[in-house]
C-alpha cells in the first residue's frame, strides 16, 4: 500500500502551477474589467487543482495498465512502480474528477451560464481521454493542443467569463501566454521521455518532432510570453513586469538547448512552471492595477 508521501508524489505537485497560473491570470484580468469577485475567483482554483489532480492519476492509471511506464526516466508513478494498486489509482482519479464536477455546477449555477456545463464536460473528458480510451489522443501527439486548450484558454478565459460575463484582449492575451508556457512544461517532459515513449508506442509530439526540433519548439513557447507581455505593456505600462520573468527562464532554456537529456531535464519542468507561475502572478496584477 502506498504511503502518505507516495500519493502526494503521485499527484504530481510539481505540476500545479498549471492550474493556478491561469486562474491568477484570470483574476488579474477580471479585475481589469473592475468585475472581480474573490469566492467566483477561489472556485475557479479549486476546480483547475480537481482537474490537474485528476488528470495526473488518470494517467499514472492509464499509463500503468498500458504499461507505459514500466521503464520511465522520472518521478515515482504509482501503478507502474506497484506502489498502489491500479483500483485505487482509478478511485482517486475519479474523486477529483467529481470534486471539479461539483464546484463547477456551483459556479454555473451562480452565473447561470447553462452551457458552461459543456465546457466542464469537454475539460473532464479531455483529462481521461488524454492517456485513457482505447485511442488516447496524449499517445497521438495532441497532448500539447490540449493542454493550451484547456489550461491555457479555458482556464484563463472560465475564470474571466464566470466573474465578468465577457472576456477582453487582454484576457486572450494572458490565456495565450499562459497556453504556452504551460505547453512548454509538457514539452519539456516528453522531451526528457522521447526514448521510452517511443519504445512503448506512445508517439507524443517530442516523438513526432525528434529531439532537436522538440528543443527548438520550446524555445518558441517560452519566447510567446514575451511578446505578450510587450504587447500589453504598449497599453498598459505595468505590464511590463511580466519580462521579469525572462530571468527565470535562462536557466531552463539552457539546459535544453545544450542538449541535455533524461533526469536532467527534470528540473526544467519545475522552473519552467515557475516561471510561468511568476508571469501570471506579475502579469495579473498589473492589469488589476489598470482597472
């Protein structure tokens, strides 16, 4: 039986900035648009952490049964390493799922936006689907798209539309950059997997473009942030904070472009996250202090 620590490690923490960097944006975004609502604003969280948990044991349970991850380079998964069994993994997935579900119909229900329920669908099924179903589209080389879809516009605008009825440039921008950079987490991660992933049949997008055209997209993905920022500091000055974040980046981007490969490019998960934690935060804020 998995221990405490084991489960925590299984739920990927390292992966969170992908759901609270959008909704920080978001919040920034809204306040622009003088419509923030903090409790609209904290069941948005909470709804973006149910689903990053959820997907990530969604796929250390999809990954596991498939054996995907019989040899994998990186932190424990719990059904591959046999550290919990695969029901288990199954449950705690589909609790989170249900959490998100729940806290989602509470804020349709508030805003009375009846479709929104569609896009709480889609973003659930979007999560199982990913490494789940007989055809996962993660093992399809989409994983990237989705993940801009769905931690990047779809959070980002969710949280803009549920507090201010509407969305704005500036909050497309922020969803944008945010896409991006969270893109660039799950790239730097298959990156690190491109042999095994390839040996287990699962050709994500780093398969497809091998590993120097992987590295050049990275480098594409965190350089979008930057435009966005300039973009929305010609009308917003403080906005230009969000190139502090430039600082944060130096680090990842040289790992990657000097070619290292397999558990050293696990830190550039964390600090890419980091980064993109930062922006969001220096970012919205400087939008809510142009409302």
């Amino acid at each position: 039986m998995a221990t405490v620590a084991e489960w925590i490690e299984g739920a990927r923490p390292r992966t969170l900035p992908n759901a609270v960097a959008p909704v920080l944006a978001g919040v920034g975004a809204a306040a622009q648009l003088d419509a923030l609502s903090w409790w609209r604003s904290l069941l948005a969280l909470l709804v973006a952490l149910a689903l990053i948990v959820g997907v990530n044991f969604a796929n250390d349970y999809s990954d596991g049964v498939k054996g995907t991850d019989a040899a994998r380079v990186g932190p424990l998964r719990l059904v591959g390493s046999g550290a919990a069994s695969a029901r288990a993994v199954l449950a705690a997935a589909l609790t989170s799922f249900g959490l998100a579900a729940v806290l989602g119909l509470v804020l349709v229900v508030v805003t009375g936006q009846w479709w929104l329920l569609l896009a709480g669908a889609a973003c659930i099924a979007g999560a199982w689907f990913y490494t789940g179903g007989s055809r996962p589209y993660g093992y399809a080389g989409f994983g990237e798209v989705a993940v801009f879809v769905f931690f990047g516009l779809a959070a980002v605008l969710g949280t803009v539309y549920v507090q201010a009825g509407r969305v704005s440039w500036e909050a497309l921008g922020c969803a944008v950059a945010v896409g991006c950079l969270s893109m660039a987490v799950l790239v730097a991660n298959n990156l690190r997997d491109i042999p095994t992933d390839r040996v287990a049949g699962k050709i994500t997008l780093a398969v497809r473009l091998g590993d120097t055209g992987t590295r050049r997209f990275y480098l594409v993905l965190v350089t979008v942030p930057v435009l966005v920022s300039i973009a929305l500091g010609l009308v917003h000055p403080a906005a230009f904070v969000g190139l502090l974040t430039v600082a944060l980046l130096v680090v990842p981007v040289r790992t990657v472009t000097s070619g290292h490969t397999g558990l050293q490019l696990i830190p550039v998960l964390r600090d890419t996250g980091f980064a993109m934690l930062a922006w969001a935060v220096l970012t919205g804020a400087a939008l809510a202090l142009a409302s």
